[in-house]
C-alpha cells in the first residue's frame, strides 16, 4: 500500500441538491451498487491506497453508520463549525495529525481510475487533477503557467473570463499534497480562514502554490462528474457512469 493519506472533503450540506440534500450526505449518494464515497474508496484501494479520513459535518451519524456497518477502515473527523466556515476548514480539519502526503478528494465525485494514477504519478510533486471541457455546468476553470515543463497553478475560477488566457482545464476535485504542500497548508490556513470563514479549499490550494508549485496534470477525455444537483447527478447517471463502468473493465 502507498503511504498516503486520503482525505475526503464531506461536510457539506448539499443545498442545491433540495429535499435529497436534506436526508443524505452528497458522499452517500448513489448511482450503482455503492455510495459515491464507497465507490472513491474502492478505486484507491485499487491503486495502492488503503488510508482513508472523512472530514464530517451535515449529517455526520450517516457517516459513522456506514463506518460500524460496511467500511470499519474510515477514519471519521469531524467539522463542528461547518455551517459557519467554508471547506478550507474542513481541509484543516482533515491535515489535523498528518504531515506525509495527502490526496484530497471532494466527497460528491465519481470518476473512472485514471484520475487517481494521474494525480499521485509523481510523489515529489503536488498535483491538482484537470479534465478537458465537460459542459456539465457550475464547473471551476483552472488556469497554469509553464514552469519547468510542467503546466503549474496559477488560479481557480467559476468565472471563465476572469483571466484573458483561455483556461488550462476545469477542476476535477482531486489533488495531490506533498508533505511539504500539507505543512505549508496547516500554517497559512487558519490564518486565511480568520480574514474569511467561509473561505473555500480552493483557494487554499491557489495561496500555496504562490510558494509551493502545484502541478496541474491533464486528462483531456477523463470520465468524472460532481454531482451539486438533481440535474447533474442525472447527468453523472446517464452519460458518465457507463463509462466509468467501461474504464474499469480495461
């Protein structure tokens, strides 16, 4: 098994999802057979991972349910200020211990294997996964200046236009930290969180890599969805999942 730490961002409240949202944690949902977090799980395992946190918040009993019944190796935190503060402190939440490398994940993706041996492909370097366009809609644009041969991150925008240059890729929600990226992280997040409680992870990860380059690997025809509401979940039904299905058979 890899030494990496994955950390699964799951305390969110699922507003846009409505009266789903209201009963189950977006990471529970689900498509096939198993739960978005199950599935997530089984993938890394696929790829060397056994170590997984879920960072709680919304509903976290249904999370500790599925830890006593079906997954005893979850290692459950919990966010108790997730209905003040944004996902930068559940990340900080999440890094609570830990100063190896870490794998974030968002807890309301489903993905096809790729995307997991992209982003840990070289350990020496933090990597935030990028997809080609998806039209899949709420996406984040990703922008990354060359540095060294390697596309690195600028900045993260739901805006398009917010930079002149056409964007790199759009944020899959999976990414990859260096025990050097974490320890940063743990030092300049709580002081980012103090300016804006709600701060988002995201902009997190843009703030370290201003010191700490953050790799943007590309996988232009990647099968993933997040799934924020009803029509993206069945968006991720019907035209993704078959072929996350398909991937796996390979």
């Amino acid at each position: 098994m890899l030494d990496i730490k994955a950390i699964f961002l799951a305390a969110g409240r699922g507003v846009r999802m409505g009266e789903r949202g209201r009963m189950t944690p977006k990471g529970l949902i689900s498509i096939g057979e198993r739960t978005f977090l199950e599935e997530a799980v089984t993938t890394l395992a696929d790829n060397g991972m056994g170590n997984a946190r879920v960072v709680t918040g919304h509903l976290a009993e249904q999370y500790r349910d599925l830890a006593a019944i079906r997954c005893p190796d979850l290692d459950l935190r919990h966010n108790p200020d997730f209905e003040v503060k944004g996902s930068l402190q559940s990340l900080l939440v999440g890094l609570e211990g830990e100063d190896g490398p870490c794998l974030l994940l968002e807890s309301d993706l489903i993905f096809e294997p790729r995307a997991v041996a992209t982003v840990i492909a070289r350990p020496d370097r933090s990597a935030l996964l990028v997809s080609g366009a998806t039209g899949a809609g709420d996406e984040v644009h990703v922008w990354a200046d060359k540095t060294e041969g390697d596309h690195c991150l600028r900045d993260m925008s739901k805006l398009v236009d917010r930079w002149p240059d056409v964007p790199h890729g759009e944020l899959v929600g999976l990414t990859y930290l260096t025990g050097d990226a974490v320890r940063y992280l743990k030092r300049i997040g709580p002081d980012l969180v103090l300016d804006n409680a709600m701060e988002d992870y995201e902009n997190g990860l843009v703030e370290l890599a201003r010191s700490h380059p953050v790799t943007c690997p590309k996988v232009t025809d990647l099968a993933w969805a997040e799934v924020d509401n009803e029509a993206m979940l069945a968006r991720a039904a019907e035209q993704v999942y078959p072929r996350i299905l398909a991937a796996r058979a390979r």
